[in-house]
C-alpha cells in the first residue's frame, strides 16, 4: 500500500502538463532571461522566401580549402551513412537491409553537374528525403563539391558501371 501512493502521486502530476499556461505574442513572461515569449531566431537563420536564400542556391561557393574540408565534414555527418565514406553506395546502414544508394562514381553522377547534388540534398530523389531544412546551402555545395574529390579520386570500376545502369 505505501508503494502505491508515490506512484498515485506521480500520476496526478501528469495532468499539469496539460494545463500549461500559453502565452500570446509579445506577451511578457519568466520562461527567457529578457523577459520576452517570442525569441529572435538563431543568428545565420534566413528565411526560404528571402533573397538572400535563392541566391545562395543558385550559385556554388569558390572552390577553396576551407570549403573541402566542410565539404568533408558534412559529408561524413549526413551523407556516409548511406553513400559510404567513399561514395560508392555501401553505407553502412546497407548491411541493415535499407537499399543501396547510387555509387558515385557510375558515369550517370560523374558527369553529372554540382547542381545536381544540390538539388537532390535539397529536394531528396527516391527513398532519400530532403535535406534542405537540415542543411544549409552553403553546406550543399560543400558536400558537392567533396562529392567531386571522391570522383576524381577513384577510377570507376566495372561494377559501378554495371549497378549504375541498373539504378
């Protein structure tokens, strides 16, 4: 009986969740430091209908160093999972039955232009989904352009020729 009641006690105290108070636009309040409901959102944060957004999907960043390397970064962050860290489509998440992703290095992708990358990290193709609200479009054209490192550092072989045509 006495293990019961905390355990009563717990319950009851669920249902402040759903009597939460809600705040009102530009309402004061003690949840931030400044007093404030509505927070300025985080600083780099553009909004998809601004210029600036559409500017920098249309136009791929220098190609330099220090792009490389984020290129890399991201890369190993969102895309080697499935792609593998070589771009050849062997992830790992293919040895827990998910599909294997196009190998890079088919002669489909490798003449394919940067902006096809962008545009596919963005919009998602087939069973991979968008990225574009995980990634910015700074950060796309990074990973294309490491997409191009793996490329040029790898021949193609004759089995991503063959699976390429298959896909």
């Amino acid at each position: 009986m006495s293990r019961a009641l905390p355990a009563l006690l717990l319950l009851t105290a669920c249902n402040n969740m759903v009597q939460q108070p809600r705040y009102d636009a530009y309402e004061k309040s003690s949840l931030f430091p400044d007093g404030k409901v509505m927070q300025a959102p985080p600083d780099g944060t553009v909004a998809r209908d601004e210029p600036e957004h559409a500017a920098a999907a249309r136009r791929p960043a220098a190609i330099t160093p220090a792009l490389l390397a984020r290129g890399k970064e991201r890369y190993g962050i969102y895309c080697a999972i499935c792609h593998g860290a070589d771009g050849r489509g062997d992830g790992y998440v293919t040895t827990r039955g998910f599909p294997h992703p196009p190998s890079y290095l088919s002669p489909r992708l490798r003449i394919a232009p940067a902006s096809h990358f962008y545009d596919v990290i963005t919009h998602g193709y087939g069973i991979m989904y968008a990225y574009a609200d995980r990634i910015p479009p700074a950060d796309r054209w990074a990973i294309a352009a490491h997409i191009r490192v793996l490329q040029a550092a790898q021949p193609a072989r004759d089995a991503e020729r063959g699976r390429a045509d298959a896909l």
